[in-house]
C-alpha cells in the first residue's frame, strides 16, 4: 500500500508537469487555433535560458525570471508575430508544418551552439524525502505538486474570475462574437501566447533536474504533453489537466508492476484508445467542422 | 647533350614529386555519438583521439607523414554508423576509430572487415570481439573481463549476498546484465530483481521503487551515462541508502557532472579514469582541460590512447598498411615508456581484447577516487 501511494503521488508530480506543458497546447488551440508542434522545445529553451543565467553568476530564482521575460517575449510575442500571424490566415496544416520547422531549427541551433551534450539544473526544491506513515515522499515531489497546483489554480482564477480572463476565454468560444462585444481579440490572443510561454518555463524549471538539460530533451515532453491534451480533450484546459495526471501515474503504475521497460508505451497506449473511442478527449467535446 | 638535358628534367620531376608524395596525410575517420543517447561517450572519444592527433601531427605526424583525421555523426544509431562505416572505407580511411556504442559497432564492423580496414571501438560488448573479425580492436576492457572483478569486489568488500541490477536494454547494456548475473552466480551471489529500463530513459522513479522494494544488499547499475545520472538522482531522491556499484560508467566524470551530490558514494571498477595515479593520465588531464574547459572521462582516454597505439604500431611496421597493421595488432604489446600516449602499458590478444591494469573508483565530494589498483588479468 506504501509502494502504491508512493507511486501515485510521483506519478501525479510528474503528470503536472506534463499538464503544465498540455495546457499551453490547449491555450493556444482554443484562442488562436494553433497547434504548436515545437512545444518541447518551448520547455527546453527556458531550461537553457536558466542554465545561462545561472552560469553568469545568478541565482536560481532570478534565473527563472529572467527566463520569464525572455520567454514571454520570444517564445511568447516573438513567436506569434513572426510565426503565427503570417501563416495563420492559410489554415491549420501550414502553421502545423511550421512548428515543425521551428522544433527542428532550435533543436539544430541550441545542439551547434551548446554541444549535443546534457547538462544538470540543480532542483528548486531542497533534498530528502518525508516519511509518513511509511510512505516516503521526496519534496521535490512535494514541491513539484504543489508548485504545479499553484499554478494551474491560478490559472483556472485568472481565466475564470477576472474581466481579462473571462475575455480571454469569450474569444476562445467564438472570436467574431468576442470581437462584436468590444473585446481586444488581439490583445488576449497575445496574453495567451505569453501565458504558455511561461507556463513552458515552469516545466522546464520543474522538468530539467530529472530530465537533464539537453537539445533533444523538449522531444519527450513535447509528445507527452500533446498525448495528454488528445487524452483530456484539446478544447478543455481541464482536459489538459486530467490526461497529463492520468499518463504521470500510468506510467509509474505500469513501470513499477509491469516493467520499467513499458512506461514509455502507456502514453502512446492511452492516445489510441481515446482516438479509437472518445476522439473528442475525455473532458473534450465534440466539435462540429466549419463549413 | 639533349638526352642529358631530358634525364635531369625527369630526374627534376620524380625529385619534386617525391615529397609530395610523403607528405600526403594519413586519412584517419572518426565515426562517433555526436548526437543521441550516446553524444556524451561519442563527444568525449573524439575530443580524446583528437587531441591525440594534434600532439601527434605537432611532433612529426607518423613516419613522417601528418595525420587527416574527420569524424562523423552516427546519431548514436547503428544504421547510420554502418553508412558512414562505407562511406570512411570509399573516402580510403587507413583506421576508422569508432563507434563507441556497442550497438552500433556490431553493426559498422561489417564494413570496416569486408574493406580490410582496422577499426578500434569504445565498445565494451563481449560480443564484439566473439565474432572472428581480425581487423576489430578495443580501446576499453570487455565485460568478460570486467564482470567478473566488479562481482569479486561486491563480495569480498561489501559481503553481499543478494544484488539488485538495473541495466539499459541495448546491446551494451543486455551484454553487462547477462555478464554480471554469471559472474555474480559464480561467485555464490544471488540475483534479487532484474530491471531493465530503456536506453533514453528519462524517469527512473518506478525502477528504483523496485530497487528499493526488492531489498537487495546492493545496486548494479549498468546503463549509459545520461541514464546513470538520472539513476543516481533518482536514487538520491528516493532515499536509497544501499551500496551502490557499476562499471565504468557509473563514476565517470559526466555522470559525477550531471548526477551532481547524488554521485557521492557510488562505486564502479574503470579501465581508464583521469584520475589515475599516473604521470601520462595527469599531463593527458591537465592538456584536455587546456584544450577543450571539461575534463574527460573514460571514453576521452580510450580515443586519446587508441590514437597513440595507430602510431605506434603503425612506425612499428614501418608503413602504413593497414592488413599489416592489423597482423601486427594481434600479439602486441604496446609500453608507455616506448609510447607515453598508450598511458598505461596494454597488450592486444588475438581477438583484438586488450589487457592492462584497471581502478576501482568511489566518488566523494563529487571527485571520482581512485580506491584500489588492480593488476593486469595477464599479471595473475
């Protein structure tokens, strides 16, 4: 019963993880109708920001600020302006195929510039675990839920209980609508990329001291995060929440009872099956095509 | 008088080609993990045989003759580095040094006999050099050899009697597994849970809660660099108090790097570390520092090394052949105080296995310590 709640409270800190970087595609989805195929490498990107910014002699929360900035200012505006706003009025398929460009060409550039290889992020959380009644918790697992958990309810407040928000989430229903009430369309289009930029880097900061810092590394986060917004329903920020949790302790479940070999597959497993009998998500709902 | 004038014009032509023809480079390739779950053993290889090559070429090259050497990305993926294998036998490569990955070896090899071109590998699968090629030369032990030490240590230091091992599911780490459980057997020590985890893999959290749950006396840990280092932090994290031990790749200066203070403690048997007591390792430590601000691990060595016995038996034969080079291999015994950049005295057998002395480190304070000295197997 220990092995088992231990599990699922790892496999929860995990999936928030993931949930944080599923948000972002959801976010995006729904205000802007994209989908961002270089989302790993929005998480990888920060890690290296803060590896810089550590390197330069700052310490780790001033670190992550900066990256904040930077983030939301490249990842954020910079990416809607050069990337988004040219393509978008040519559908869905271009701007998916260039996210894919821009996932390979920061892959290239940050392997060229910072070797192929790996580098370590110390973890914001202190080491050791806590014991309770023979359930051993480590806090950085402690520090990871409860940070993500922050997050997310701060998020679901913000998008719920302010005017801005609420704007933000009447242009994601319907934008000509949002337009006619006299909402800013641009303006919290704009807001949502800069949220999922810094949304990327609080996974980063939480994913890089287990993932270690690496070019490549924005490959299994970024797939795993697009798996669990199919999982939880890409039109649902919930969603997004549900199937990062669901594939964070699924995998631990099935590492630990079956073979560590197999956790990579529960992901992957979990997709299909909802593709083959809820396309729409778990928490999604079904969506008509415009005509 | 005409005549004349023709033989010295001839006698002119052979006289100003002949240096050209001395001075031609010895085409060296280097096929290497630049990228991939095998970039950090791949990076440090190639920085190793490159540095070698500068020191070479700045003292006089061999035989006179200035060494090219390129190396190329096998993404750490054995198809690739067969590709790139036909491709260094097309560009007329005298030696090809690489792949380190034992996966991918397996698979290049193929080319580099069929072409009769020798070909030194990082790889330590028993595998390798089990299959008859004459033309295949290791830099490192092979996990025959290895094994059967690490299984010694564990049970005549740490007294124990049921081991855990946890081992990457690739060739070179299915190759590890398969040794340490028979040399464990045969040393009268039991096997407790056998948990294999992918090459790549990013979350070791369930792996250890399986260490952790089967309550072995130790930890083998057998998986790549990356791999070892998420292991250890995982370990650390989790709370794992027992001894945990490797080979090779568990103390190794990236994995120390990386696995930061959860690296304190961990034990593993090493062929080559630059922490060796010795004054060819210490200088090779001191110039890879200068030349490229990181330390090496044991992959940098075994490229640096590798390159230093190409020269050697290459001057030993007198010219640059590479049937007669790898004739030559076989038998030989190479010492450092004929050619300092082998760094320990090594001897090659007739299946292209290497024999020299090797370490039992332990990492403290985040520095990897030499503990103990073991004596060449042939010294016994």
């Amino acid at each position: 019963m220990a092995d088992l709640v231990q599990l699922l409270v790892s496999g929860i800190a995990t999936g928030a993880i993931y949930a944080l970087a599923a948000l972002g595609f959801t976010l995006l989805w729904q205000a802007a109708g994209v989908i961002n195929f270089a989302q790993g490498e929005f998480v990888m990107l920060p890690a290296f920001a803060m590896l810089f910014g550590i390197a330069f002699g700052l310490p780790m929360w001033l670190a992550f600020l900066v990256a904040c900035v930077l983030a939301a200012i490249v990842l954020g505006l910079g990416f809607k302006l050069v990337i988004v706003d040219p393509l978008i009025r040519h559908g869905v398929i271009p701007l998916v195929i260039a996210t894919l460009g821009v996932s390979i060409a920061v892959k290239s550039i940050v392997r060229a510039g910072y070797s192929a290889e790996a580098h370590p992020l110390a973890s914001p959380f202190p080491s050791g675990q806590l014991s309770l009644a023979g359930v051993t918790v480590s806090y950085a697992d402690i520090g990871t839920l409860v940070l993500a958990g922050v997050i997310v309810v701060a998020l679901q407040a913000f998008l719920n209980k302010t005017v801005t928000g609420r704007a933000m989430q009447a242009v994601a229903q319907n934008t000509d609508s949002a337009r006619v009430l006299g909402i800013n369309v641009r303006r919290m289009v704009m807001y949502v990329f800069v949220i999922n930029a810094v949304l990327a880097v609080v996974a980063a900061l939480l994913i890089t001291p287990t993932y270690l810092a690496k070019f490549d590394m924005g490959d299994s986060i970024g797939q795993k995060a697009f798996f669990a917004a199919i999982i939880g329903g890409f039109n649902q920020t919930r969603g997004a929440l549900l199937g990062g949790v669901l594939i964070g302790v699924l995998e631990n479940l099935v590492g630990f009872y079956v073979s560590p070999a197999y956790k990579e597959g529960v992901a992957l497993l979990l997709f299909l099956l909802v593709i083959l009998f809820r396309p729409e998500g778990l928490l999604g709902k079904a969506e008509e095509r415009k005509v | 008088m005409k005549r004349f004038t023709r033989i010295c014009a001839a006698l002119a032509v052979a006289l100003a080609m002949t240096p050209v023809v001395a001075q031609q480079p010895i085409k060296i390739v280097g096929l290497v993990e630049l990228s991939g779950t095998g970039a950090t053993s791949g990076t440090n290889f190639d920085n190793g045989v490159k540095l070698a090559v500068k020191e070479i070429n700045a003292a006089g090259g061999i035989l006179g003759r200035q060494v090219q050497y390129t190396s190329s990305d096998t993404q750490s993926n054995p198809g690739v580095a067969k590709a790139l294998a036909q491709k260094a036998v097309d560009d007329g490569a005298y030696v090809v040094m690489g792949p380190v990955f034992s996966g991918s070896i397996l698979v290049s090899m193929a080319e580099t006999q069929r072409a009769e071109v020798p070909n030194f590998t990082g790889g330590e699968a028993a595998a390798i050099t089990e299959k008859g090629n004459p033309y295949i030369f290791r830099t490192s032990f092979t996990q025959t050899t290895a094994m059967p030490k690490v299984a010694r240590y564990i049970k005549s230091d740490l007294k124990a009697r049921t081991v855990d091992v946890m081992w990457v599911n690739n060739d070179f780490g299915k190759g590890g597994r398969d040794m340490i459980i028979k040399s464990l057997e045969a040393e009268g020590i039991k096997v407790g849970a056998d948990i294999s985890t992918d090459p790549g893999q990013v979350d070791f959290s369930s792996a250890v809660l399986k260490a952790k749950q089967s309550n072995g006396d130790v930890l083998f840990v057998y998986t790549n660099e990356e791999e070892s280092a998420r292991a250890l932090r995982e370990l650390r994290k989790q709370g794992y108090a027992k001894p945990v031990v490797g080979e090779t790749v568990l103390t190794s200066q990236k994995v120390i790097e990386l696995a930061g203070d959860a690296a304190n403690g961990a034990v593993a048997h090493v062929g080559l570390t630059a922490d060796a007591p010795l004054p060819g390792i210490k200088k090779f430590d001191v110039d890879f520092q200068r030349e490229y601000k990181t330390r090496s691990d044991h992959n940098g060595l075994k490229g640096y090394s590798g390159m230093y016995v190409v020269k050697a038996v290459t001057e030993k034969i007198g010219k640059v052949d590479g049937k007669a080079f790898a004739a030559a291999m076989h038998g030989a015994k190479i010492l450092v105080k004929d050619t300092p950049g082998v760094l320990m005295d090594v001897s090659f057998d007739k299946n292209g296995d290497i024999d020299r002395e090797s370490f039992l480190t332990k990492v403290e304070n985040g520095k990897q310590v030499v503990v103990k000295t073991l004596p060449p197997l042939g010294a016994k």
